[in-house]
C-alpha cells in the first residue's frame, strides 16, 4: 500500500497527548495533536488525516462529538475513534451514530488503543482497496457491457481478468439468462485474442451432420448441395476465441470430433485429406448440471476435463439482488434512448418488488420486464401497479399487454410443446415425431423452457 496513515490526536490535556503521540508512532507515518475543536479543524483541512482520535469532552462550545460529524461532513472516509470516560455508554453509542468507527474508554489503555488503531489502519487500507477496485471495474464495465458490483460479479470479473490472456479453455455455468455470453466475450475482449474473431455456435441448434460441416468446415462436393468449399467455426476462429454454446446438447459423435481437435490441434474439414492445425481459444457454456450428466454417461468424462480447465461459475439473479437495482437504472437508459423515451424513473415501492422477485429468467427477464414498461407506461414516473403480474404471482406466466416478437413467439412454442407432451403422455420420442424435431431438441427446448 502505497499511501501513508496520518493520526490527528485531540485532547485538551497534554499529558495524554504527547502520551498518545509517542506510544502510536509505530503505528502512524506522522502525528499531529491539536487541543480543541478549532485547533483540530484547522490541522485536519490543512493535512490529509486518515485517523482522528478525540476526547468527547473538550473545552469550547464544540466538543469531541461535534468532531466526529464535522470530520465526516468534511471527509467521509476518514476514520476517527474517540475517547470517553468509563461508564458512558450513551456517549459511546450517539459517537457511533456520527460515523465514529470505534470508541476507547477512559483511563487511556496504550496495548488496547495500538490494537484498535491497527484495526482503523486496516479498515482504512481495505476502503481505499475496494475504491480502487470499483474504479477498476467501473472501467472494465465500459468495456464488457457487464452492469453489477455485487461481490460474486467482482470476484467473477477479477477472475476473467486473470484467465483472459491464458489459452486456457474456460466453462461458465449457470442458469439462462445470467449473462453466461456476455461472459464469454468479455474474455475474449479482455484477451491478446481481442484483435481476432469472436465466433459463437450453438452446439444444440443443429443435427449432428450439419453440425460437423458447421464445426470443422466441408470441401467441395463433399455431400449434396455442397457446392464450394467452406471453412468451419474452427477455421474462422483462428487468432480468436470460439464459444461453444450450449455445450452439453452436442451429439455423442461430435463430442468424439472436439475431443480429438482438442488433444492433437488437429482436425479436417468434411470430405478433406488435410490436416489443419487448430489456433482458437475454446469457451464453453451451459446452463445445464454438466457434472451431472458427465455421472449419467451422457456426456463424455475426458471432454469435460479438457473444457473445463477454467470453471466459472455465474450465480442466477436471486443470489446477487444487490445488483437489482443498478441493472434496472442501467436498462432504464438503455430503453428510453433507444426507444426514443423522455427519462423514467421507478419508485421505491416498484422498485422493492423487482428486488424481491424470483426471476427465473434472471437478467434477460430483468431487462425484457424493463423494456416493455419503457414501452408501455405513459408517465414519468414507474410505479408498483405498472409491474407486469408475473413478478408477484406464479413465477413464468407472461400476462403482457405489449410483448415483443421473440418473446411471443417463445410462448407459442412453450405452449405446443406443453400440449403436445400432454397428449402424447410424455413419450418423449412421439412427442418430438409429432412435433417434427429430434429428440435431442425436444429436450433441448423443454430444458429452456422448464418443462419436466
Ligand atoms: N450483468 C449484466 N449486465 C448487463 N446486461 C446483462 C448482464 N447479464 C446479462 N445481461 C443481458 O441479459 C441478456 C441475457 O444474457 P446472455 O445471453 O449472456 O445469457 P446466457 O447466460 O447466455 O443465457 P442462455 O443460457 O439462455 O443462453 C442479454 O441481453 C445480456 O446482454
Ligand atoms: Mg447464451
């Protein structure tokens, strides 16, 4: 720690005083004392105090209490600890009340005050620690577009910061909607690789056939309709990072295929002799219990140790409430601008209601939830009854009077293949035949949409 720790002692007898000064000269780069309020006042502007010890009783209109709220009013990360006489606890606790950090009870104890300013020395050095550390990520958040200062999110950040230069292949789990891609590219952003392509597949989007030419690239005539060479995710992503999305809906045969490209760098593209030689970070996401299914056989042991040198893990919005509502305000902008809005605010009472909601959807419901009111409430002002039901009644209904597109479109498929499931007893083969998808989509979708 770079800066210094500086100790202003205020008591009108100089005995304790130039007492307190010589025994806590260890514990300070400077001392200064002062005798009264005033004298104290005018020492503690001039300098640049970390500490202030004072007596509650000093002589003047202005006591040692007094000091406490003026330090404060003037600096509010200084610490100051006072001094009362014994047996005045009241004393102690309206101190406590102004902002003092602790209290010492007179006659004067020289260990027990050292301890308590090695406290106030470390509580200092922390402050100033965690200021620089926000400003760190105040900054970092500029450039990833990630909106929280909860601890998990910091720690989380921290993290990424630390990997990002590393070839390292990173895993993030965590529930849908959490920001598990935003993540994704802000360690790519935070990488060497920044410079290079940033390229996402989403491994259960597309059959297994489709999904080899996707991943590694085809050569000319290799199948039907293949009518010129194409490179795959691989190739493109040379330099760059490549995010497997939904890492856990890949089929057996292509988890055999990314594990050989991950052991040897090597793969061909479809229908090819040659070798190529794989240069891309791997990043993978899933919001799916991946060690789990990892016991069950499902997904293979020795790929998930290969993707999963880096686990992050991002913690669903009901753990990290903290976070609530600087997201809200940060989505509040976002909509208004973009939708051409004046300014809105959410009051208080709103505002408790989207702190204690349940979000399943976490972030993305968050910020759909944000953008209809945008959208939808006419005044300035956001209240409680403009909320949408589904905050405060069963988790995942959507009762919207304006909804977007996608989001109608999503519960149209919610709604077909609930009923479909329904009908077919929940034979999940016949259910995906009449439905006119695979299995594996099936399941892929009734995963995103919570229907078990
Ligand atoms: N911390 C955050 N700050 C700002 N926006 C966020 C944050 N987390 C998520 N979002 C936004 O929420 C939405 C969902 O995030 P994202 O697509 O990264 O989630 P995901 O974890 O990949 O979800 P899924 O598992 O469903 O794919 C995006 O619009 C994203 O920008
Ligand atoms: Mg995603």
């Amino acid at each position: 720690m770079d800066e210094e720790f500086h100790i202003l002692i205020v008591d009108d007898e100089p005995n304790i005083r130039s007492g307190l000064a010589k025994g806590l000269k260890q514990e300070a780069d400077y001392i200064e004392t002062a005798g009264t309020v005033n004298e104290a006042l005018d020492k503690f502007d001039s300098g640049a105090f970390q500490l202030v010890i004072a007596d509650v009783r000093l002589p003047g209109d202005r006591g040692g209490l007094e000091l406490v709220s003026l330090v404060q009013q003037r600096k509010p990360n200084t610490t100051v600890i006072v001094i009362t006489a014994h047996g005045t606890v009241e004393t102690a606790v309206d101190a406590m009340r102004r902002g003092a950090f602790d209290f010492i009870t007179k006659p004067v104890d020289l260990n027990l005050i050292r301890q308590q300013v090695a406290k106030a020395a470390k509580h200092h050095r922390l402050q100033v620690e965690n200021r620089q550390l926000k400003e760190k990520l105040a900054e970092a958040g500029e450039i990833t577009g990630i909106v929280g200062n909860c601890r998990a999110l910091t720690e989380l950040l921290t993290q990424i910061r630390q990997i990002a230069d590393t070839d390292a292949t990173v895993l993030i789990r965590g529930e849908s909607g959490t920001g598990k891609e935003l993540i994704a590219r802000a360690i790519h952003d935070f990488s060497a690789r920044s410079t290079g392509p940033f390229i996402a597949v989403n491994l259960g989007a597309l059959p297994e056939t489709l999904l080899e030419s996707e991943l590694f690239g085809h050569e000319k005539g290799s199948f039907t309709g293949a009518s010129r060479q194409k490179p795959g995710c691989f190739e493109q992503s040379a330099g760059g990072t490549l995010f497997l999305d939904e890492l856990t809906e890949i089929p057996a045969k292509s988890q055999v295929d990314l594990l050989r490209v991950l052991e040897t760098g090597q793969y061909a593209r479809v229908g090819g002799e040659e070798s190529l030689q794989s240069d891309a970070r791997i990043v993978s996401a899933t919001n799916r219990d991946i060690a789990h299914l990892v016991e069950d056989g499902e997904f293979r042991e020795d790929l998930f140790y290969r993707l999963n040198i880096v686990p992050i893990e991002v913690p669903p919005l009901r753990q990290r409430r903290d976070d609530i509502p600087i997201l809200v305000d940060h989505f509040l902008d976002h909509f208004c601008s973009r939708h051409r809005r004046t300014e809105k605010t959410i009051n208080v009472d709103a505002m408790a209601v989207l702190i204690g909601a349940s979000w399943p959807g976490n972030v993305r419901q968050l910020r759909n939830v944000i953008e209809r009111l945008v959208v939808t409430v006419t005044s300035d002002v956001i209240t409680a009854s403009d909320l949408p039901n589904e905050l405060t009644t069963k988790a995942g209904i959507v009762e919207g009077r304006v909804r977007s597109l996608a989001e109608v479109a999503e519960a149209a498929e919610k709604n077909a293949i609930q009923s479909a499931l329904v009908a077919n007893d929940f034979h999940r083969e016949q259910t995906a035949k009449v439905l006119g998808v695979s299995v594996r989509t099936l399941h892929y979708k009734m995963n995103r949409y919570g229907l078990h």
